[in-house]
C-alpha cells in the first residue's frame, strides 16, 4: 500500500455512476462489535506490514523495509531484509502463482520481487524499463515460471507481462491517476481501481474499459475480482461496493476506511483503519472485535484467517 492511501474521513456518498444501482444493504451489528476470536500474534517487526497471502507452504507477508515474512510452526519470521534490490525499498503488495510456489512482492521504486517459497532464492525483477515509480499492488495468475503478472503503479500504468517477468509492457487504462488496486481472477481477465474512483475491467490483460463508480464520491483502496459478475470493491468511509455484472450494490459500514476486500465462497473479511474488520457471511456484514487499534493493511482467509497492519500488528483467526 503507498503513502497515498493514508486514511481520511468519509465524505457523503452522493451517486455512483457507470451502472445501475441497487439499494444500499445496511447489515450493521447493533450495540458493541462482536466478538469474532481474533487474536494479535507476536512478530519479530515493527515495521509497517503491507500485505499477506498464502502460498503452497504457508502464509507470507510484505512489509516496510523490503521485509518478507513467513509463517512458520514456531510463529512469524523473517525470511528476507531488504527487498528484491536490497535497498531496504517498502513492499507494498503481493500475489501468489496458482500453484502457491511463487510469492511475488511489488514496492516502492520500481520494486519486483518473486520469492521461491520451496528454496527461499529470490529473482529481482525490479524497475521494469527503467521505471522506479512506486508500485501498490500486483496480480499474478498462471504457474511458477510461466506466470502472467500485472503491476498497478503511482503513475497511472499497469505494468503487464506474459513471461513471467522477463519483460514487461504497460497501458494507462485511465486518466493517469494512480492506480490502487488489481485482481485477476483467470490468466488474463480481472480488474483494476484507481484514484478517480473508476473500476476497470479486462478479459486480455492489456485493454481496461471502464464499468462504474466514477461518482461514488469516496477513495477506492481494495479489489477483489472473483467472476465478471462477482466482484467486490472496498473503499473510503466505509463503503463496500459489489457489482453482479449488471449494476452495483453499496453497503455503508461508517466512517472506517476499508482498504482491503475478500470474498470466497459464500465468507469474506474487509480491514481498514483503527483496527476494524467486518466480516460477511453470504448476507451481511457485521463488525467483528479485534484487540488493536492500529490501522490494518490487507486480509487473507484461509484456516486461520490473518490481517496485517502498522507496526508490524498481526491478527489471527
């Protein structure tokens, strides 16, 4: 996550344009949040920690510091210091290959990493065409080695190859304004959000149109691109949008920005700041306890379920 999605207060959602609206699903838990078992784990960090996903031997995560943590039997640990370039550059994403093999890690200045989770080497792929703009997050789709991976950097470009990193092409699908998020769900097809409040769509990993919420009012941080027609997207003052490929559905949580969004099958979890997490059980969204205030960063679900935030917090469910 770049230094651009620092947390601000929610303005009114006046309209959401590009597709048709349905109304807005208000599922809130009255009185205090409910408990929901998240406990915080120790780290050996307190760096900030940007993202976390599981791969074929556990669950990892990218931090501050070019900083790639894995979880282990024994608890949280550091795996490699100083990112793919060893400059210490902020990670501010990650993506697994299908298979689990590879973790890959974007960052700041231009910052490519893929981490082989089997051997612990690391290939640095890092300012692709001589670019060193920060980048916020990455999608990869397809097996180790033969991986399609796409970049969502500051300066408005995605960052695309089909080779596995070797080399990379770029597009600017919209006005140039930074993109925040991308999540592909099949070898070329998924979805991109950027700082004008645009989702984009695409089913060639090369050409983006447009499919709503230009209007919505509120800064869009979190993608999660599951179908077409399934698609949920987080964002500013508490707002979670899902679009069923005809029109969008919004859902006002409060004033809590939510920079990250899962859904699978039929559960999902949404984090963002002052350590709030809701959680989705096919209908609703309801508020779930959690044991820290900071602000949280990125959500996995697995068998234990794991957000990660400032200053190296964890949680685990």
């Amino acid at each position: 996550m770049s230094e651009d999605k620092k947390l601000s207060r929610r303005t009114a959602l006046k309209s959401i344009g590009g597709a048709a609206v349905a109304g807005v699903s208000l599922s809130l838990a009255s009185g205090t949040a409910l408990a929901a078992g998240w406990e915080s784990v120790e780290t050996p960090i307190d760096q900030d920690v940007n993202d976390v996903e599981y791969a074929a031997t556990g669950a990892y995560a990218a931090a501050d510091g070019g900083i790639i943590l894995e979880r282990t039997t024994e608890g949280w640990q550091t795996v490699l210091d100083g990112g793919p370039t060893g400059n210490g550059n902020s990670l501010n994403g990650a993506a697994v290959t299908d298979d689990g093999d590879r973790f890959w890690v974007v960052g700041n200045s231009g910052a490519i990493g893929e981490y082989d989770v089997q051997t612990g080497s690391l290939n640095d792929y890092s300012a692709p065409n001589d670019v060193t703009n920060n980048f916020n997050a990455v999608a990869v789709t397809g097996q180790a080695g033969e991986a399609n991976v796409y970049i969502a950097g500051d300066s408005g470009k995605i960052y695309y190859s089909f080779d596995n990193g070797e080399t990379f092409d770029q597009v600017t699908p919209g006005s140039g304004s930074e993109i925040n998020g991308i999540d592909f769900f099949d070898d070329r097809s998924g979805h991109a959000i950027d700082g004008n409040q645009v989702v984009f769509e695409t089913d060639d990993g090369s050409t983006y149109d447009p499919i709503g919420l230009q209007d919505a009012n509120v800064n869009l941080y979190g993608v999660d691109s599951d179908a077409f027609d399934n698609l949920w997207v987080s964002g500013g003052g508490g707002m979670i949008f899902n679009y069923d490929g005809k029109g969008w559905t919004p859902t006002d949580t409060g004033d809590a920005d939510l920079v990250d969004v899962e859904v699978e099958s039929g559960r999902g979890l949404t984090v963002g700041g002052g350590g709030v997490v809701f959680g989705y059980d096919g209908t609703e969204w309801t508020q779930q306890q959690t044991p820290t205030g900071a602000n949280l960063a990125a959500v996995v679900l697995g068998a234990t379920d794991i957000a990660v935030g400032a200053s190296g917090v964890i949680l685990e469910k």
